[in-house]
DNA sequence: GTCTATAATTTGATAGAC
DNA sequence: GTCTATCAAATTATAGAC
C-alpha cells in the first residue's frame, strides 16, 4: 500500500515541488522520479497537473498536522511543545540539505494569482493549522481571541523561518524563533490566568486520537 | 530617467515575479508587460533570464530596507515603527488586491535548490533587511545577541505573513501580526533596561543618513 | 492499469538587419 | 539600441494499443 502507484507519484511529486516549486516541474519529471508513465499519472489525476498539485497539497497539509499534533501530545508542556517544533524543525532542513520542507508555502505564492483551485485547497490547509494551534492554546488557558493571533504568528514564523533558513542555508532562523517563541507563549499564559502552563490530559488524548 | 527602458524591463518584470513567481514569468510576458522586444532585454541583461531575475532581486531589496527605514525614521517610538510596518504592510495588500508584495520570498523558494546565483541573490537581500533592523533595534537599547534574533524573527513574520494573507485573500495575518508585535518589542525593551522606548535622535540620524 | 507515440504550443536564447 | 525571424528543446495534454 505504501507504494502503490498512486502514493509514488504523489511523493515524488511533494519533493520535486520541494525543491522547484509548482512551475518549475514538469511532468516528465515526476514521471522519471515516481516511477510511473505519463499515462498513468493522467489515469490517476485525470485533471492533469493543477489536481495533482491539489492532492499534494491536501495530504501534505494533514501529514504536517498531524506531525504538529504529535509532538504537542509528546511535550510535557504548551510551551516547550512549541519550541520542540522549531528545533525539531531546524534539524530536518539541516539534514535535508536545506531542501524546503514545505511545498504547500512555496506553491500557494507561486499560483495564489493564477490558479483559484489551488489557492483554496493552501487556504484550506493554512486554516487547517492554525484552527489546530488555536486549540492546544486555547486548551493550555489562552483565551481564544489570543490564542488566534498567536496562532496565526506560529504558521506565519514557520513559513518565514522556512524561506529565511533555507535561503540562507542555515538553521540560524528556526533556531532563532525556537529561542523566541517559548517566552512568548509563556508570557501569554501568565496573561490568561491559566492555573498551569502544562498541556491538560483531556487535550492530549483529543489530540492523540486524531492520529 | 524612471522610464527608460532597463527601468521598465526591471519593474514589469518585478510585478510579474509577483503574480507568477520566477518559474511562472515568461521573457515574452515581460517584452509585452514592460513593453521592450526582446532583443532588448538581453541587449541589457546579457545573462539572460536570470540575470534579470537577480537585478529585479536585488533592486526590489535595496526599496524595501529604504521603506522600512524611511518608516522608522517617521515613527515616534521603535514600538509603533514595527506596528506601523505590518499595518502599513495589511493596507498595501488590500489595495493591490493581494499580489505579493515580496516577489524575493517567492523566487528564493522556488530556486534555492536551482540557481545558486539567485539564492546569492536573496540570501543578501535577506540579510541586509535583517542587519538594518538588528540595528534599530540595538539602538533603542536592546542588547545585540536578543536584538539579532527578534530581527530574524520580524523579517520571517512578514514573509509568513505575505504567503498567509495572500492565500487567505486577507488582510488578517498581517493584523495579528500587528497585534502581536508591539508587546514583543516592547518587553523586549524593558528587560534589556533600556531608560526610554523613544528611538534616539542619533538612531533616527543614522537611520536617515543611510537613505 | 500501463505504455508509446504524438499533437499543439511555448520556452529561453541567438543572429543579424537597421 | 531596437527590431524581426528563427532555432532547438521542452511543455501539457491526448489517443489508442496492449
């Protein structure tokens, strides 16, 4: 199942994007890197290039996610939850070369003005996150107007960082928000009056159970 | 002088990169949009394609640290220069009708793995905005090392928020961003006890000078 | 479901007249 | 400096055999 034909054009495709972006990969490449003919990426995305695209989009989105989600329930706490998610992040891009490790960002600004399928299916996994940030804050004591902003901040630094490090070359910008952003969230809690900044066992098992 | 024609092959092709990305520009587009034949554009950018996108990169960098700059040296604190920015930034969008503001973000992502010259490009582009707010900021009394990250920070949430409130056809994530960073400097400020918030005279000097 | 062949168009880039 | 004509290659997409 893991590597049904479907599955390995989609993959092949979210890291050519990866690397390229929307406009700059072709078809045939994916064909070469997935393996799979062209014939068959057709037979499985009839809508051509854009629905695939939109596919990429839609499963990366919930793999990201989900990948959030997961190491909000593995943390002790809200905070160094968030912070794990930066240091977590800047280990990957190191590792990967500085390969982006977001195409979603990438291809949302490259067609966002062209295609008005694929700029809904990025919004739709953007709100999608942040609806996600928005909960494990609210849920840590935040009140929810707040926890908004502060979500809404958290996918906008990963995305940036994102551009920042991988321009760059170097981890220096994800390392640097995962130093900001605990003392951030921090100062809210204390703001909101939460009892405890640790995240509480009922958000936890909600959160596990996505999974 | 502003409208000679490696001007209007530079702007037209600025606002291209903008809507479309770099990948999704082609050179007929610009001879059309500027207008020049191409015979023009590469009498002006021997390098082709490229070496076009890498003039657009750095001129479009060099505007907007003056822009930045220019909206330090107006502001009455550092506090209201980085509000004002991302409420100046939300109010460009919405009368653009959302066009990215930063055809750099999207070029850097798409050919950081493609063109070394062009991630060059905008890695100095990056970097200077970053050096020109680290110094604002280490002028208003906040020490260098903790000034240095919250300029990564403040050049990685404009970028972030770009890609969002592009995406979302919303001036929102920029707001949040709004909401959210007056606080952050300002604490900021107190802990590095720092005797005003005012920008000193000799920073708004400096800061003058440079334009 | 997979494969090859191909249609129709566009791309970046060059040559050379003026 | 500007313009037209043109090249070779690559692009998305389709048709139809197996």
């Amino acid at each position: 199942m893991a590597d049904d034909t479907r599955t390995r054009i989609l993959t092949a495709t979210g890291e050519l994007f990866r690397r390229q972006g929307y406009n700059g990969t072709s078809l045939s490449q994916v064909s070469t890197a997935a393996p799979a003919t062209i014939g068959s990426i057709y037979h499985f995305f009839p809508g051509g290039k854009e629905a695939l695209a939109a596919a990429v989009i839609d499963s990366t989105g919930s793999v990201y996610r989900e990948l959030f989600e997961a190491i909000v329930a593995e943390s002790d706490d809200v905070v160094s939850a968030f912070v794990n998610f930066f240091e977590g992040a800047a280990l990957v891009l190191t590792e990967s070369d500085y390969i982006d490790p977001c195409p979603i960002g990438t291809v949302a600004r490259e067609v966002a003005s062209t295609s008005e399928p694929l700029r809904q299916a990025a919004d739709a996994v953007f709100d999608s996150w942040v609806r996600s940030a928005t909960e494990v804050l609210v849920g840590a004591g935040i009140d929810p107007p707040h926890a908004a902003d502060l979500a809404n901040l958290f996918v906008a630094m990963t995305e940036g960082c994102f551009v920042l490090s991988r321009t760059k070359r170097s981890p220096e910008p994800l390392r640097a928000a995962a130093r900001l952003v605990g003392p951030l969230i921090a100062s809210a809690l204390e703001e909101g009056g939460a009892r405890t900044s640790r995240t509480s066992e009922r958000g936890a098992r909600r959160v596990r159970g996505i999974r």
